[in-house]
C-alpha cells in the first residue's frame, strides 16, 4: 500500500503552507458563492402536501414546526425493501445534535422520501435512526421540488401561511455536506474511492461497493 513521501519539517512545512494558500482562495470562493445563494430568488410552493407521519397526516406547512425555515432531504425509493445506499450515507450522518442546532438557527430538518410509512419506519429502526422521516407517498411532491426518483436536498421558508422554495441541491452539491466525507477528504488516503486522483498504491474501492 502506498504511502505519501517522507520529509524533513522545514519540506513539508513549505508544502503544507502551499497548500494553504489555494485553500483560502477556495474558501474565499465559496463564501462568495454563500453570500450568492443568499441572494436567489424565492419561488412560491404550496404548502398544503399531505404527508404521513408517526403522528399521523400533516401538511408540508406543519413540517415547519413553527420556524420560518425548512430543509428537507428526499429519499431515492428504489421500491419493496429496496434502499439507496448513498441517501443511507448521507442521513446516518445528519447527526441529533446537528439538526438541534439547525433548530436554533430557525432552520427545521426533515427527511422525505415517496416510500410508503411502514417501509420508511421498518427502515429507521433497522438503521436506529431517530430523524424525522416523513412518507410523501401518493403525491407529486418529489417531482413538484424536481427530485422526481431521485435525492434531493430542497430548502424552504415560510412567510406566515405562504411556503416558498429557495433552493435546491443534488449530487455533489448533497455530497459536500456529508461530515465523513468531509474528514476524510483531509485524510491521508482520502474517500479510498476509485473516482478520486489519488497517488498510484492508494487503497481505492467502488463507492458504494
């Protein structure tokens, strides 16, 4: 198995201090494109969506649970006992504390997906997930957030009954907002997936294989 190049401190310091340099500029970049996303137009959706719940029917504006702000997640249904294997990565790391301090900031979390009730719960206690999950099955929501079969991260605000999308993300824009693979891409190896530039020896494997 490869390993990086062994150096001397004053190398790698210099290295290392390279390295920071384009990382400030990527972070500069992404802060202005923060400072854009917070400048997108709203769209106006309705909040009426039947959803099924644990506690029983509720509508897309009941998901708010009272705060101006809304993200939900749409789970890929893959059909009978069938589940994705990325949305399973992405909400085994969408920690209770995390959604606690999305709270905080008005920001309500809720995972969705078009599969019936019973499948989403058999699910969420198999994974001992604790989030809410809310079935949208029978309804065109999914589509209407342009999810359709697949996942999604879609954000909401309300103004008092009136429910409007702001934004909405998929792929590597859901990706980067995974905590693991957020530490791994400082790791040594990285992900150890086979779509990664990585050095000729590192250890790499199919990404959900």
């Amino acid at each position: 198995m490869g390993k990086p190049e062994i150096t001397s401190l004053q190398e790698w310091q210099k290295a290392r201090d390279e390295l920071l340099i384009a990382e400030k500029e990527l972070t500069r970049a992404q802060d202005a494109l923060a400072a854009r996303r917070r400048r997108l137009p709203m769209v106006e959706f309705a909040g009426d969506y039947p959803f099924d719940t644990p506690d029983g029917p509720k509508t897309l504006l009941d998901l708010f649970e009272g705060r101006h702000q809304l993200a939900v997640y749409q789970f890929m249904d893959l059909g009978p006992d069938a589940f994705c294997g990325g949305c399973t990565w992405f909400t085994a790391n969408v920690p209770a504390t995390g959604r606690g301090m999305l709270a905080d900031s008005g920001v309500t979390w809720v995972n969705a997906s078009t599969m019936p009730l019973a499948q989403i719960e058999a699910y969420k206690e198999r994974m001992g997930w604790t989030l809410p999950f809310v079935s949208s099955h029978g309804t065109t929501f999914a589509q209407d957030c342009g999810a359709d079969g697949g996942f999604m991260l879609t954000l909401f605000l309300r103004d008092g009954d009136a429910v409007y999308r702001t934004y909405g993300t998929t792929h590597r824009g859901v990706d980067r907002l995974v905590f693991t693979n957020n530490i791994l891409d400082l790791a040594p190896y990285g992900r150890q997936q086979d779509w990664e530039d990585s050095p000729d020896g590192w250890p790499q494997h199919p990404t959900y294989g």
